[in-house]
C-alpha cells in the first residue's frame, strides 16, 4: 500500500522551517530568510560544501528553541530579552537527532557576540554562529511594510553600527554580498521557498523513515510542550494510534508511518496562540474558527514535502468525519483511509482521557460509551472501535505509560516557571 520512500532533506527541513513561523505574520519566514542570508554570506566565504550545509539547516532552526509564538515574538525585540533559554534548549532539541547534530552546536551560540569567543573565525562553530547572528540580525531589522531597496543602506548602516557584536570578517563578506540588489530582492520575494529548494545547499540528500520518525519526535514536543494541558497529546494520539493500527493488522512499516503521522497530527496548532489552547473553558465560535486551521495547516505542511503523501492524510484528517461532517476538508467515507479513521479514534480517545482547563479525563467506560456514540452517528469507523474495546485495557496502559515519561520530561524542564523564564 506505502511506496518506498527516500524524503528530501531539503524539501523537508524547508517546510517543517515554514511550520515554525507561521505563529505570526511579523514571524513569516524569519528562519528562511534567516538562513538565506547566512548561505549568501557563506558562499561569499568559501567555506566547504560540508559547512555550508549544516550552517544553512542550523539557519532554517535557529530559533526552534523558543515554543509558543509569545516566545517567538518577544526573542524578536532587540531590546531587554535574554535570549539564552531559546539557545539552549534549541541545542538541546536539535542534539538528539543526529542529521543535525553539528547544526545543534551553531543555534546554541547563535546570540553569541564576538567579543566572547576566545576562539578564531576559522573554527566551523564561531564561523556558522557567527553568520546566523549576523543574519538574524539583519533579518529583524527589515521593515516588512517597505519596499527593501528604499531601506538597504539604512540596514547596513544599523549593521554597522553594532561594532564588536560581529567579527569584522562576516561583516565584510555580508558588506559585499548586499551590494548587488538581486540579493535582497531574492530575500524577501515571496518565492523565496522556491528558490531555495531549487538552488538551495544540499538538495541530493534524501533521509529514511527512520531520519523522518527522529525528527517527528522533535516536532512532537515543539507542539505538545507549550502548555501543559497538552504536555502529552501527542505522545498518547500516536502510541494510541499506533498500537490500534498494529492490533488491526496492518503491516510493520504502515504502524511506523502511523507513529510518525501520530506525531505530526497536530502540526498547525504550531500557528495557535496559548490563550486559546489555554483558554480556561470551552472555545467561542470565532476562537473555534481559528482552531479549525490547525489541521489545513498540518496537511499543507507535510504535503508540501513530497514522498509522504499517506502520513500527510493520516495526520491531517484526523478531524474529518466518515459523513462528512468533519473538518476542514470535509470529506467522507469514500475518501478516508484506514489509515485517517485510525487517527480520528485515537485523537479522541486520547483527548477525553486528558484533563482540559474545563474538564477532568474521563473514566474508560465513559470513553468507550462517547466512541460507541459517534460510531453511531456514523463519525468514527465502527470496526475500529470495536478492535479497540477488545484490547482498550493493553492499549490504555501502553499509551498511559508513555504519557507518564513525557510528561515528565515536560515537569522537569518545560514546568509554569521554565515557561515563566522563557518569556519574562
Ligand atoms: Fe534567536
Ligand atoms: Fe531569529
Ligand atoms: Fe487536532
């Protein structure tokens, strides 16, 4: 049913770059811009193929680190934010998978002013970091609502001005790259995604499934350690999704693909502020409106990839309904796999357990009688459901004991005051 598939790096980090700054429209491709001016700034450099490629991806994450988009926008400010919790825990993200390993160490000192480093420019690490400082730098300094060639001088003059923030080398080689115009109008055309997966460094190289479940395992805390109502959601949907999956009989590669959409399913809500997945009751019409583009912005995401085409329906319509009631795609019975109808269960068998600003979890009876409901109004695959009540018990306590690590991890290190340091 799955066909083989090599997934583009490229393509890949590009799109799931995308996903972190659709948080707002002040954000909208910060990191690619960001990146896009490093590679330039590289290039001028002569720095090896090899370099260039992790600095370009490092570029692409900077700034993973910081989770909810209040975060993103206040390490945005020049002024009077520590930017050091975004740095480290963006290492410490990035260190667990090992394609990006060496960019890890770059977004850790991506802050970093010159005058610190004891070491030379020549070390990989004080050149990338460098680089992305400077970028990022120059990259909050554009005014989106001006015609870049009316502000550029204006731009290079503030660079300029920082004196011993950069290391005069960097500062040289961005001096001549943004002499020439088709340098900024390349950076904030709104093609810029196609042009740097067209030309972009590293484009040949293609990843495995098991590259693709080590960085949805990422994504899987980026989404669910913002708040702590939804510290283990995605942890539950996936190993809930997964192990239903395997008791319906599917083959070995589809649960691994079924993990990994488990942990993409709620992609989009990347773009949904705190107060609404914190909101302390249940959600008006018009914050409800906003909710419903979490999932368009899942499938858009991971469909734009390429060679994932069933994680991408999997994850994203989650929300549709067998009678095509759901959202946003509305779409039915005759177009949702197996595949869908697996995550649709385990998103809202998962969801009921979990305590809501508003609501505690539910027992499993209760569970079981809501999923016999909606099997009834004919949302949820009734055949599904039944494999699930003959081994809810196993399958409950799998998916508990999973949750219990997470959240752990998200007590020890993502708690209220983490978060209260994070944006103070
Ligand atoms: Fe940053
Ligand atoms: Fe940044
Ligand atoms: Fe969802």
């Amino acid at each position: 049913m799955y066909q083989e598939n090599s997934i583009n790096l490229l393509n890949l980090v590009l799109s799931l770059s995308d996903a972190l700054d659709l948080a707002s429209p002040n954000l909208a491709q910060h990191q690619m811009r960001t990146a896009f001016i490093a590679w330039a700034i590289a290039k001028e450099s002569n720095i090896p193929n090899s370099d260039l490629e992790e600095l370009f991806i490092a570029a692409l994450f900077h700034d993973v680190g910081a989770l909810s988009p209040e975060e993103k926008l206040n390490i945005h400010q020049f002024e009077s934010i520590n930017p050091d919790p975004h740095c480290i825990s963006g290492e410490a993200f990035l260190k667990k998978i090992s394609l990006f390993q060496q960019a890890s160490q770059l977004v850790r000192f991506h802050h970093t002013s010159w005058e610190y480093w004891d070491q030379p420019i020549s070390d990989p690490v004080v050149f990338g970091s460098q680089v992305i400082h400077l970028a990022d730098v120059v990259e909050r300094a554009i005014t989106r609502s001006k015609y870049i060639l009316h502000q550029e001088k204006e731009i290079i003059e503030y660079i300029d001005s920082l004196g011993t923030q950069f290391c005069p080398e960097v500062v040289g080689a961005f001096r001549s790259v943004a002499e020439r115009e088709d340098f900024w109008l390349d950076l904030t055309s709104p093609r810029l995604y196609s042009i740097l997966l067209h030309q972009g460094p590293g484009k040949r190289v293609e990843i495995n499934l098991s590259g693709l479940l080590s960085i949805s395992e990422l994504f899987k805390v980026l989404i669910d350690f913002r708040s702590r109502f939804t510290a283990t959601h995605t942890t539950g949907v996936a190993t809930s999704a997964s192990n239903i999956a395997c008791k319906f009989g599917l083959t070995d590669t589809e649960i691994e693909l079924m993990e990994i959409a488990g942990n993409f399913h709620d992609l989009g809500k990347l773009v949904i502020p705190n107060s609404i997945l914190e909101k302390p009751g249940r959600l008006s019409p018009e914050e409800f409106a906003l909710m419903k583009q979490h999932t368009y912005f899942t499938y858009s995401i991971l469909s734009t990839i390429g060679g994932i085409q069933n994680i991408a329906e999997w994850a994203a319509f989650h929300h549709e309904r067998l009678d095509g009631s759901g959202y946003p795609f509305h779409l039915d019975a005759s177009r949702l796999t197996i595949g869908s109808r697996i995550m649709a269960v385990a998103d809202i068998m998962t969801a009921l357990a979990e305590d809501r600003p508003y609501r505690k979890g539910l027992e499993n009876k209760e569970i079981l009688k809501i999923l016999d409901g909606l099997v009834a109004k004919n949302h949820l695959d009734g055949s599904i459901v039944e494999v699930l009540r003959k081994n809810f018990d196993e399958i409950v306590s799998v998916t508990k004991e999973k949750q219990a690590v997470a959240l752990n991890i998200f007590q020890d290190e993502f708690s209220e005051e983490q978060a209260a340091i994070r944006t103070a």
